[in-house]
C-alpha cells in the first residue's frame, strides 16, 4: 500500500503572509472608525441615547432593567436606542469624511 503525502503547508504559508498583510491594511481602517465612533458618541447623539447605549452595550443591560432602572416603558428604550443607532449610522456613513477631518485638525 503506497502513503500519500497531503503536506500543504507552503499553501498555509501563503495564508498567513496573506493574513497579516491584511491585517495591518485594516487595523488603519479599524482605528478611523474607532475615532470617529467615539467623536459621533460625544457630538452626534442626545444625552439619553448616549446613556442608554452605555447602559445597553457597555453594561450589557436588557432593555427591561434599562426601564426599571429609569422609570420608563421598555418601548421607549428600544426607541431610544433604535433613534440613537440610526443618528450615529447617518453619522458615520455620510459625514465619515467631516468628522476625520475635524478629528485629526
């Protein structure tokens, strides 16, 4: 009986090299949205999305606690966030190259 070799590492190779090329074309990318995610978070939202976003992504809070917590109905915190996310999608899709060039001056 013959054995067969399925050695395919200088494809792997390949990958990897491929891989962390990407990596650093992105991690420029990834930053610029970073900055400009957290400049639209302070400029770009009202008060009360900053603070339930806060509360639902950075504390990972369901939307029930959020209510309890403030005193209001869930639908409300799930409009709130729903408003906040839209302001802030605007935000990054079409003002992306105003809010770089306010960011890096």
């Amino acid at each position: 009986m013959r054995t067969v070799s399925y050695d395919n590492t200088f494809g792997m190779v390949d990958l990897a090299v491929y891989t962390q090329l990407m990596a650093d074309d992105n991690r420029d990318t990834i930053n610029r949205l970073k900055r400009n995610l957290t400049h639209a978070l302070r400029h770009d939202i009202t008060e009360k999305q900053r603070e339930y976003m806060m509360l639902y992504y950075g504390r990972q809070m369901t939307m029930e606690a959020i209510a309890q917590e403030k005193g209001v109905n869930k639908s409300t915190v799930s409009r709130t966030l729903k408003r906040g996310r839209k302001r802030l999608y605007r935000c990054l899709r079409y003002g992306a190259a105003n809010l770089l060039e306010q960011a890096e001056s």
